[in-house]
C-alpha cells in the first residue's frame, strides 16, 4: 500500500510539473518576436523537463530494479551462486 501510495505521489508531481512547465512556457515567450532556437528560458523549460522525467523514473523505475532482483535471487538460489 505504502508502495502505491508513494508511486502516486511522484505521478501527480510529475503532472504539476509538467502543467508548470507549459504555463511557464506560455508567459515567457512572445510571440511577436522572431523565433530563436535558443534563449534564457530555454533553461528554465528544460529544468521542468528534467523534473517531470526524474519523477517519473522515480514512480516506475523502482519496480523494474525490484523484479530484476527477484530474477537474479531465483537464477543463484537455481544454479547454487
């Protein structure tokens, strides 16, 4: 239970800061300038960016690495590692 509710937390964080990231998106560039590929706010964006993804890999990677230890424990428990 404490494993989904944790899991839980970190996909509505990764909401938050995926929603955050676009508002912020939408209030700092002006539209009525020539694009540039790459300005100040970049930076910032791709901080959000960075935060959704680690919040992410913290909800759903720790289930990957649980499974492949329980695989591994089974392999040396099999074959007398």
């Amino acid at each position: 239970m404490e494993k989904k509710t944790t899991n839980l937390i970190w996909i509505v964080l990764a909401i938050i800061f995926g929603i955050a990231g676009i508002i912020f998106f939408l209030l700092t560039e002006d539209m009525r300038l020539p694009m540039v590929t790459f300005d100040i706010w970049t930076i910032v964006n791709a901080i959000f960016f960075a935060m959704v993804i680690l919040s992410l890999l913290l909800a759903f990677g720790k289930e990957k690495n649980k499974e492949y230890k329980g695989a591994e424990a089974g392999r040396m428990v099999l074959f007398g590692h």
